[in-house]
C-alpha cells in the first residue's frame, strides 16, 4: 500500500522563511480580466490647434496593473463629446510600456473641443476615463465677401451712404479675427479713413469713404493678402450724379 509523503513541521517551517525571505523579488501574476488596472493620462492635453488640422502631440493614456506593471494588450477607445472630429485609430492597445496613443485631427468649430479616453472592460460599472482637452482656433483666410451693398449713388466730396463692409471666413464657414484687410480708392479721387484695418471677432472689417469731387463712377477696393482668396479683392462702387 502507497504511503503519502508529509513534510515534517520543522521543514514546512524552513521552506515559507525562504519564500518569505525573497521579498520584493517574489512576483505573483496579476489577476486576470480587467481587474485591478489604472487608466490615466501621459501626454497630449490642453493643446491649441487649428480647425481641421491635426494636433502637434498625440493623445497618450497609460494603463498599469494595481501594483504598478504596465498593463499590455489593454484596449482603450477614444471618443468625442461635442465638437466632430477624427482620431486615429478610435481605438488603441497598450504596448509594451502600458502606454496606447491615437492622433486628434480637430474638428471644424471654433472654441474647445473635448475627447475621452476609456479603457474598454466587459464590466460597464468599472469603466473608467480620461478627458483630453483642445482649443481650436479659425483657420487661414479663405474667403472675402462684401457683406453691404457694393454699389450706390453718391454726391461729390461726401461720405457714401453706406459704408463698405466685407467679412472673411475660413474654409470652413468661420469668421477669421485680426486680418488685414488693405482698402484702396482706384478710381474718382476719393479718400478712405484709413488704408489698413483689422477683421473683428466677427471676422468683419470697414472704413469710412469720401467720395472725390469729380462726377461719374467710383472706384474702392478691399483686398487680402498675400495668399489666393477667394473674393479678393471686393469691389465697391458709388455713381456720384452732382
């Protein structure tokens, strides 16, 4: 009859003071599934940027199990909650630092705009997040428009009845603030208040125009340089009668 094999107290007592005697080199598995890891962030956040154009740095989460390791092959999914836009990829694995990064091309609005990070875990009740946040500004001009009427009767020496006006946007619709905008009088001898004005936050610019002494058609203009844009420059016009 087989006889069973016992450690003696003694022994027993030996092998837990050696085990115990390892210390910090002692490395148990972490538990399995999604349990015990921390998402947080690294990199990427509070970025300015332009509407439509991808971010400088990219978004950076890192996720480590609840005694520090870096968690690898770790799925985090990044998604928007306002502003549209595109991050690539949506969703991301950790590598082998633990660390999943994604690009963030923003989206066509102005102001801030907003994505979260999640870690993906079948358990909804332990999802846990991270917010990244961005601030995006117009784009470069593309567009001049005259947003008054461009031609109007007028009387020698005097100001036109209504001055003009123009706006320029981005290529996305967006009023672009702080844009010179370069006025000219090319025709009839008038004058403008002044040569060189600035867009407002409405993207909008104007000036005050004195028609010259000389009866027939007026000529002004207002240009945006130096790149192509489309409009530029807006013609304005005044038939001065007497």
């Amino acid at each position: 009859m087989a006889r069973g094999f016992t450690l003696a107290p003694r022994a027993l007592a030996l092998i837990l003071a050696g085990v115990l005697g390892c210390g910090s080199d002692l490395l148990l598995p972490d538990p399995p599934g999604g349990e015990n890891v921390l998402l947080s962030k690294v990199g990427g956040d509070k970025q300015d940027g332009v509407v439509g154009e991808r971010l400088q740095e990219p978004l950076v989460v890192e996720v480590k199990t609840g005694r520090g390791l870096a968690a690898i092959e770790r799925e985090v999914e990044f998604v928007f909650t306002d502003a549209a836009g595109v991050v690539t990829p949506s969703r991301a694995i950790t590598n082998s630092l633990g660390e999943a990064k994604a690009s963030w091309t923003l989206g066509s609005e102005p102001g801030p705009q907003t994505v979260m990070a999640q870690l993906v875990v079948a358990d909804t009740l332990d999802l846990q997040t991270e917010e990244f946040t961005a601030q995006a500004a117009p784009g470069a001009p593309d567009t001049l428009s005259a947003r008054t009427p461009t031609s109007q009767p007028g009387r020698r020496s005097r100001e036109v009845g209504t001055q003009p006006v123009i706006q320029v946007v981005d290529r996305f619709g967006n009023p672009v603030p702080q844009v010179s905008v370069a006025w000219q009088v090319v025709s009839g001898e008038g004058e403008v208040s002044e040569a060189i004005t600035l867009t407002d936050n409405a993207g909008t610019a104007t000036v005050n125009w004195t028609l010259g002494g000389r009866a027939g058609l007026q000529r002004l203009t207002a240009a945006v340089g130096p790149g192509p844009v489309t409009g530029s420059p807006a013609t304005f016009t005044a038939t001065v009668l007497f």
